[in-house]
C-alpha cells in the first residue's frame, strides 16, 4: 500500500480547511462590518473550497475502500485510525499526526462557522426587531388639500427593502 497517496490527500485537505478557517474570520468580520458583498464573495470562494474537498475525499475513501477488500473490516467501518493501522508502514506516526492536525482544524472551522451562523441570525432578529418598531412609528394624518377635499398622508413612513 503506498500511504504516500493518503499523505498528499490529507495534505491537501489540510490546506484547504486552513483556507477554509481563514475565510469564516474574513466572514465574521464581514459580518460585524454589515458589509454583504464581501460576505457573498467569501462564501463563493468557500463553496469552490469545498467541492474541491468533496473530490479528495471520494479518492480518499475510494483509497481505503480499495485498501480494505478481503480484510476484517468492510470499508465503512474502518476509521482512519484502522486503516493507518492496517498499512503497517513506518509512516505510520505521520499519518496519524497529519490526521490529528486535520481533526483539528476541521474542529475549528466548525466552531468559527457555528459562532457565525449564529452572528448572522442574531443580526438578523435585531434588525426585524427595528423594522418592527419603525412600522408602529408611522401614523396616517388627515388634512385638507387645496381643493377643499380630504387628503391623507403617512408621516414617519420608511420606505424599506427587506430581503432574508
């Protein structure tokens, strides 16, 4: 088994999960900023990101699939961990430590999304909650035209766009 292949897999999952973790800081700050065309940018370049990600990992799991036939385990059931232990190679401790580094950056990234999907949903409750209010300032008046006819006019009215 050539555990070099998985070494460049997770390698290069790495580096995009790395990239990926960069990408959710900009979008936090982009969020706090309230500047939504950075944020769709960013979340753009996340989605290349990680269909790139998908077409590693189908070979990543098409390698231990491949790997695992006429083995113990059947190819999904085996962990990393099993497969690692199966090569028996003495790159062994760097799979494992490349993967440890992996699950951890994939951790952080999970984190850094969770913390902004909920930054996005409390900016948006807020900003309905002021919309709320601004829609209970606008009171209808009456008066007379120049016509001597009843004219209606809202004052305080707040002409908005809302989009969700």
């Amino acid at each position: 088994m050539n555990t070099h292949k998985l070494q460049s897999i997770l390698s290069q999952e790495q580096e995009i999960y790395s990239h990926l973790v960069q990408l959710e800081e900009q979008k936090k700050e982009a969020i706090t900023a309230f500047n939504g065309d950075l944020l769709f940018s960013l979340s753009k370049e996340q989605e290349t990101l990680i269909l790139n990600l998908e077409k590693l990992e189908k070979s990543r799991q098409q390698l231990i699939k491949t790997h695992a036939a006429g083995r113990a385990f059947q190819p999904h059931d085996m962990t990393l961990k099993d497969f690692i232990t199966l090569t028996q190679t003495h790159d062994n401790k760097n799979l494992v430590a490349q993967a440890q580094v992996l699950k951890s950056t994939i951790e952080k990234f999970a984190r850094l999304h969770e913390a902004n999907k909920k930054l996005i949903n409390d900016n948006i409750e807020f900003f309905n909650v002021i919309l709320t209010s601004l829609r209970k300032a606008v009171t209808v008046e009456t008066g007379y035209g120049p016509e001597g006819l009843t004219k209606r006019s809202a004052s305080g009215a707040v002409l908005m766009n809302k989009t969700v």
